[in-house]
C-alpha cells in the first residue's frame, strides 16, 4: 500500500452529518447535503469563484448553510445516506434522492423521494440559498411506491439529460418468510414523472415519478455471492445498507462502427456466511452491468470485476476522475495497522473492461469512523500554463499545450471535515493534428456551404437585341455575406465531443449538438457527454465567413456588337475544403504519470482510461462553382413562378417543374417544401414575420429590400461526417502520424455514430451578416434593360412583337433556406439541399454552353443554406395598355400581400 499523502483537514463548522455527504458541482457552485443528527437534511453551498485555498474553504462565511425545504414548507429527512445526480440539457437541473423515514406510517417503512432545482440564488439576497421544486415519490415500474428500511440509502448517476439509474438496497422474503438482501436498480426518466398522479404519505401529497418499464434489475446477496469464488459451505447473506453506481463508456470492439455503449459500475459490501449464518466473511465487490439502448441493466448479466476483504469501516462510495477511471474511497483502513486515521482509494482501469489497478491512503484524522466519504473533482481553469506555439504532428500549422491542475476535493468525518488533494494535470493539446475528407474516387472533398438557384428574375425578351456598351454587364448580383464571429467550444464534461477507444478501437463525435437531448445519438453519447464532473477544458474558436459570397446575372452579349443575345444561365454552388483539427488530450497523475495520451500510441502506453479528443471542424473558403438551374429555367420568368401556364394552358411554374424532377412525389413544392423552411426575415430583426425579401421593377424605377443586422442565429449549415464515411468518403492520415491514441493508417479514425445525425453546426448571430441585391460595382440599381426610354420605332426594330414581349414590370420574392434542423418546423432532414443538389443538379447540365456539372467530389454529408426566387407579378406593355397581366399570383394564404 502505498505511503499516506499529507494534507492539513479543514474544519467546516457543518455539525454532525453521521449518514456522510451527496456532493456535486452545480454550475459554479459546490452542494454537500447530508442529515444532522436529528435525520434533518442539511444543505451547504460553496462558490467556486472564491477558489480552493484551506482558508477560504474553512472560512465558515464562505459557505451558505441551511436545512433543506420544499415548497409549502415540507423539510424532508433521512436515516440514511442521500444522493445528487445532475440532469444535463439546455436547462440543467441537480437531483436530491433521498430515503424518507416513516413515509408510509401504517407499516413503519420508509419510502423514496425526490426533488430538483434549476437555479441558485445569488449570495446576498434575503431568499432561500436554493429553490427546490415539490417532490415526488419514487416507484417501482408498477408504479408502487418503494418501502424500505428507515436507515436504507439511496444512490443515483445521471444518464445524461434524459434519465437517471437509481439504486438502493431492499429485502425481501425468500423461503419460510426469511429476509434476504436485493441490490435494485431501475431507470428514471425525466419524461416519466406524474405530477398530477399523487400519491397521499405521512409527509403530504406528492407527484408520483415510476420506473421506466422493463428497466429495473434486482440481484440477491446470495446470487452476487455466487459471482466469488467458491467458498465451501458460504454464501451471500447480505448487502449493507448502500449500493455504489457509476457509468464507464465504452466502444463497441465486435466491429468497426463505432457505437458508443454503457457499462454500469456498482460497489457493495457483500456478506458471506454458512447455512446457520455463522462463520461470516465480508467483501467489498466492484460488479459491470452491460446496459441497453435505453440505459437498463435489465437484460444485462453481471460481471465481477474486484472482490477483496472489507478494508474500510464505511462503505465505499465510487465516482469516474477527470480522465475516466472509476475511484472508490473509504474510511478508517482495517486491512493495516495504524492506518484506522486515513482514507483509502482503490483506482479502477477503463481503458477495456473494468479493471483493478491500484491503491493508496490518505492521512486524515477525522476518518476513523463508519460515515461514508465523499469526493469531487475540479479542474482549475483559473491559473492555466500555455505552451509556446510549436509545429504540430502533421506540418499543417501550430499546436499549443494548455496545462489545468487538478483537484480532489475530500469530505468525510462525522462531522464533515475536508482535504484538498492535487490530483494532477489535464493538458490540452490544441491543433494537434488535422485530417480532410476524401472522395473515394477524386481526391480530396468539398463541403458545400451555399447554394443559390439561378441568377434572380430576368426576362430574357428585355436582352435579346439590346444594344449594350460593356461585354460585362451584370444585371443584378445577390451578396450574400457574414462577418468573422468567434464560436466558443467550453463548458464542457470530461469526454464531451471526446473520443473513447478501447482495443485499438476509436470512436469520435464531431462537436457537441450531436449529443443534443441524446437524439439520434443515443443515450451512451448523451450520458457520457455529461458523465464527469469538469468544465471548460478548452476554448475553441472557428469563424463563420469572412468574405462575402456572390451570384452576379450577367446578360450574354455578342463579342463584336455588343448586342444582347441572352442570359448566362448559371446558378452558384459555393464549396470549400473540408477538414477537422485534432485537439488531443493528455491526463497525469499528481505524480506526473502518464494516465492516458492521445498523442501516444496506446498499444504502447497502456493508457489506464479512454483516450479522448475534441475534434473541431471547419471549412476553408468558399469557391464558387456554376450548375444549370433545375427548378428554374433563366431568362424565362414563367418558371419562376409558384404556379404559372403557359398560353396554352401548359404548366411551367416551380410546382410543376419539381413535381415532375420527384416522379410526382412533391405535387406542391412550394407550400410543403419551400415556404416552411424560409428563413424569418421580420422576426429576425425583431419585427413582424416576414419570410422573405421583395423586389419590384418598372419603368419608372425599382425597390427592393436588403437585410442586415441579425438579432437570433440562422443555422447555415451543417457537416453530417457519418454519412460521408459510410458512403465511402475517406480521412486523410499521413504516414506515421499518431492522430489519436497512435492510430494512423487511412479510414481508421471515423467520425459520427451509426443510426444518428452527427454534426458540426455553423450558427450566425451577428450585425455584420446580411443578404443584399445590387449590381456589382456598378450603378444603376438591379435589373433588366429599359425598354421605356426608346421610341416605338427604334422597339419595332428590335422585336416586331416588343409590345407582348417585352416586360414593363414584375415583382418577385427572394427566400433563404437555411440549413434544416432536426425538429424545426420545415420538417426536412439536415443537409435537404444539398442532398436535392446531388440528385437534380446536373438534369440540366448540357443545356448550356458551355455544359455546367457538379463538382464530382462534393461531400454528400455537408448541408447548406439556399437561396430561390418566386415570382409574383409580370406585366408586359400590353398589359399596361389594357390593366393586365400576364402572371399574378392569386395568393390565397395572403403571405405576400
């Protein structure tokens, strides 16, 4: 055993706390809960902002005491340890489990409840230090509520933001009416509380919260007994009183896809004895539970992974360090002489399955004694070390070392007393590396970032015959444009866009909106991207555009006469480059051991937890590239229209060409598919809806609208990984380069999970960015040439028919389509665009000249923002002779009025 660490105790003035302490970090501030030696459920609020000095930690002022309640003045007690597990998501929420005595008083047991709060009181004001909501009892999947013993405890672990394990210790009746010990756990999910199902108690009225069906598991003392080796004539009679829970990731080693799965860890004292219950041994067990896709451990079998003598006089209480191993702590050695005044840690590998891999003692004088400790980690991101800028492993730019110390905050004592301990350092490797993406056939892929279906609205009968002074004259070019806007990549849980590797096998996750609510990524990526107990490893940066995208109309002219003859009728795809940096993480021990290096190769540095990154993608700059229009034809404004004819009743609009590209699957193109994606300019700016930009032009002038200064994000796009790769796209790994945990070879690092949408989001929220029509450095303003400055002679020389040709005015609609998002109200998947672009982009390829194809190496996971154009109104001078029209849209939802 290794020699105790020194640490002076610091005395915190709790009071007597004899069941031991719940600890957890809820935002920036430290909760140890306990009950008091009445069973009264004490709270203590520590700020991390006043930092970690023994000063300020013993300095009873910086801490805010108070017994806990609930509204309508319910103050909840145990006789028994309790527990706080934090609900991850958008509106993060800490849970208090706890065991409540006498909550059924016609059979004298006790009964489970909890409570949760989603904000803290700010120091100074004359409320509560916590606002804790109304409870609920906890229930069997049933739906019965639990009834325990009074001093039974209760443990709980986060699966994330959708759910919770919970664990406790029960008995029941065997044969003859004997009791014998049960180790239960169930799932919880938030989405299953029942407020309004009550349940009446000794205690009031409460909400009922049961176990997700089929979830639950429940194993015997005398079947975790059987896990030992067989001892003649013993088996497993008991449990204690309290059972250890934990979550170790793991990635899948039957095959390459990467999946990310659950293992459950608990920790009990298990009891053996012979037939009359003598000859009693006792045990401290670490046991694996495989769980499934919803987080149950129902249909899972236990695994021993650690059995040895009892060591400790408390139970051991168990939690993942910064780097991923599980740690379980202890009061009072016995195993050792003169150790009865010091805390023992047994350390567990979770670099593969579970494994016992050391021990050590801390000195501490208030530790002998059967009260259960406690612990918390922290990473200190107030002093960080940064490395000078050197060459990174693959020559394509510079990477820096950012260094955090880390620490181990102990509670323990009857009375709560505390240690500091220095944990170690976790150093951030920035751009340690960066792979790109490769088509399998053409080299290197592109990532669309824009599309923009053909040059605006320009009637072709206005150009033809035009006498023009340029051979370059563009009618009116779109400007589409953001600002740099730095994105910042922090708060986040120790393995949080992280990759776990175990066998040599990697998997990796592409930024963080991908563990989302756990969505399609599943509950393992959602619970363990909230599974540590750290924050802010690192600050990323990635910048949206910086340069301004633009699709110029430009008439086509003949060389010599400089003679209209057309329009150049090409639409814009804008593409990038595509690649990920690697930001690799290293974990050492307070004695500078290596615990686990993504810069190693883990074959030889037998890493004791999963190796992890953070990968950043981004895209270089955006090249324009010309398709042909599908949805459109340029020059001819009819099929601009939503729903237009032609004379003889033929029709040509947007509905009709796209009804017939989707085989008559899409009939109303822009109703269902077109307008619910649009892009809300008005409320963008705060203002009344309005999904669109209006354009008019006339004889006598044009309007038109710009759009700049965006008050809510715009999602521009998207980067689907998993799907490239399994369509057989491919990473670059240069020779010799150990990108992550050593692993170099092509096609071996893949990022993104199978059967979810995994995605590196560009978001724009910034009064730079804005959409605009304009000539390009150029004056007048936008549009065809002018017909109304000519005598009819000089028109009739033009286009004997000029009077129904040539177009007097129109008026037409631009809509942006950003990006889809799961769940937004188009309906469409991520990537819709450029998926549409990739199926229907070259339909019109050769009818140009010259023809226009796709990039062949476009990335089909990428996703994009669109912009198209409806037109609304068209009139010709004949019209305006007789107060006609040749198109006007009817508009029978009034969206354009």
């Amino acid at each position: 055993m290794a020699t105790p660490a020194q640490n002076p105790e610091i005395q915190l003035g709790f009071g007597a706390r004899p069941q031991g302490n719940a600890v957890a970090l809820f935002g920036a501030d430290i909760f140890v809960v306990g009950a008091d030696e009445h069973s009264d459920i004490q709270q203590s609020l520590y700020s991390t902002d006043l930092g970690f000095a023994s000063t300020t930690l013993g300095n009873k002022s910086s801490w805010s005491n108070s017994r806990l309640t609930l509204p309508n003045g319910f103050a909840p007690q145990t006789k028994g340890g309790c527990a706080l597990a934090i609900q991850s998501g958008e509106v993060p929420a800490l849970y208090l489990f706890w065991n409540q005595p006498d909550l059924w008083k016609e059979s004298n047991n006790a009964g489970v409840m909890v409570s949760s709060l989603t904000s803290v009181t700010p120091p100074g004001s004359s409320s509560a230090p916590t606002d804790w909501l109304a409870g609920f009892v906890l229930c069997d999947e049933n739906n019965l509520p639990f009834a325990l013993q009074d001093g039974a405890s209760i443990s709980a672990v986060s699966l994330g933001s959708q759910a919770f394990l919970v664990g406790m210790v029960q008995p029941f009746p065997i044969e003859n009416g004997k009791l014998m010990d049960f180790a239960m756990v169930g799932v919880y999910y938030v989405a299953d509380q029942q407020p309004t199902k009550t349940i009446t108690s000794s205690a009031g009225v409460f909400g009922s919260w049961p176990a997700r069906n089929g979830s639950s598991t429940a194993r015997s003392a005398a079947e975790i007994g059987a896990l030992l080796p067989a001892a003649a004539g013993r088996s497993g009679i008991s449990l204690g009183n309290r059972i250890g829970l934990a979550i170790v990731p793991q990635v899948s080693d039957a095959d390459s896809s990467n999946n990310l799965a659950l293992d459950m860890v608990t920790v009990l004292t298990l009891t053996m004895a012979d037939a009359n219950g003598s000859n009693k041994a006792s045990f401290q067990v670490a046991l694996t539970w495989p769980l499934d896709d919803n987080g149950s451990p129902a249909a899972g079998q236990p695994a021993l992974a650690w059995s040895s003598p009892v060591a400790t006089k408390s139970p051991l209480t168990v939690l993942p360090d910064p780097a991923g191993r599980i740690i379980a702590c202890g009061s009072s050695v016995t195993s050792e002489k003169n150790l009865s005044k010091a805390l023992l840690f047994e350390t567990f590998s979770t670099y593969g399955p579970l494994a016992y891999a050391s021990q050590y003692t801390v000195t501490a004088s208030s530790a002998d004694t059967s009260t259960p400790a406690s612990m918390l980690f922290i990473v200190d991101t107030t002093n960080p070390a940064q490395s000078t800028p050197e060459p990174n492993a693959d020559g394509t730019g510079n990477m820096t070392t950012t260094s955090y110390q880390l620490l181990q905050l102990l509670f323990y004592g009857g009375t709560t007393v505390a240690q500091v301990q220095p944990y170690g350092t976790a150093e951030v490797i920035s751009n340690y590396a960066n792979i790109s993406l490769y088509s399998p056939t053409v080299g290197p892929a592109v990532v669309v970032t824009g599309i923009i279906e053909g040059p605006i609205p320009l009637p072709v009968s206005n150009i033809i015959g035009w006498q023009f002074e340029s051979t370059t004259n563009d009618l009116g070019s779109v400007i589409y444009g953001t600002s740099q806007e730095k994105k910042e990549q922090g708060e986040q849980s120790w393995n949080l866009g992280g990759t776990l590797t175990t066998n040599g096998k990697i998997g990796a996750e592409v930024g963080d909106e991908s563990f989302g609510e756990g969505g399609g990524a599943g509950m393992a990526w959602d619970a363990s991207a909230s599974g540590g107990y750290v924050k802010t490893w690192s600050t990323s940066t990635s910048s949206t555009l910086t340069q301004p995208l633009q699709q110029p109309a430009t008439a086509s002219v003949d060389k010599g006469s400089m003679i209209g003859n057309g329009i150049v009728p090409y639409g814009t795809v804008f593409a990038a480059s595509g690649s990920v940096s690697i930001t690799n993480l290293r974990f050492l021990d307070a004695n500078k051991n290596v615990i686990s290096d993504g810069t190693q190769n883990a074959t030889i540095s037998a890493p004791q937890a999963p190796i992890f990154a953070v990968t950043n993608p981004s895209t270089g700059q955006s090249n324009g590239y010309d398709y042909v229009p599908f949805m459109v034809t340029p020059g001819d404004l009819m099929t601009y229209t939503i729903d237009g004819t032609r004379s003889d009743s033929t029709p040509c609009g947007i509905n009709a060409t796209m009804a017939a590209l989707t085989k008559g699957t899409i009939t109303d193109y822009f109703d269902s598919v077109i307008w619910p994606a649009a892009f809300d300019f008005g409320a963008a700016a705060g203002e009344q809806s309005q999904k669109y930009l209006n354009f008019s032009w006339t004889l006598g002038g044009v309007t038109g609208s710009a759009f700049t200064g965006l008050q809510t994000s715009m999602h521009n796009g998207s980067w689907n990984v998993g799907g490239s790769v399994a369509l057989g796209f491919y990473w670059d790994a240069k020779a010799g380069v150990p990108l992550i945990g050593g692993v170099s070879s092509s096609g071996s690092v893949m990022l993104g999970v199978k059967g979810g949408y995994s995605s590196t989001t560009i978001d724009t929220k910034t009064a730079q960015w804005g959409v605009s029509l304009q000539p390009f450095s150029a004056t007048p303003p936008w549009g065809p040439p002018n017909w109304g400055n000519l005598p009819d002679s000089a028109k009739l020389a033009i286009d004997p028919a000029w009077a129904s040709s040539v177009i007097a005015s129109y008026r037409f609609a631009l809509l942006l389509l950003p990006d889809p998002q799961p769940g937004d109200a188009s309906g469409l998947s991520p990537g819709y665009w450029v998926q549409e672009l990739i199926t229907y982009g070259n339909s019109n390829a050769t009818t140009a000249n010259p023809s226009a194809f796709l990039p062949n190496n476009i990335d089909p996971g990428s996703g994009s923002w669109k912009i198209v154009y409806v037109v609304l109104e068209i009139r010709t001078y004949e019209d305006m002779n007789n107060n006609t029209y040749t198109y006007r849209y009817t508009d029978p939802n009034g969206r354009f009025t």
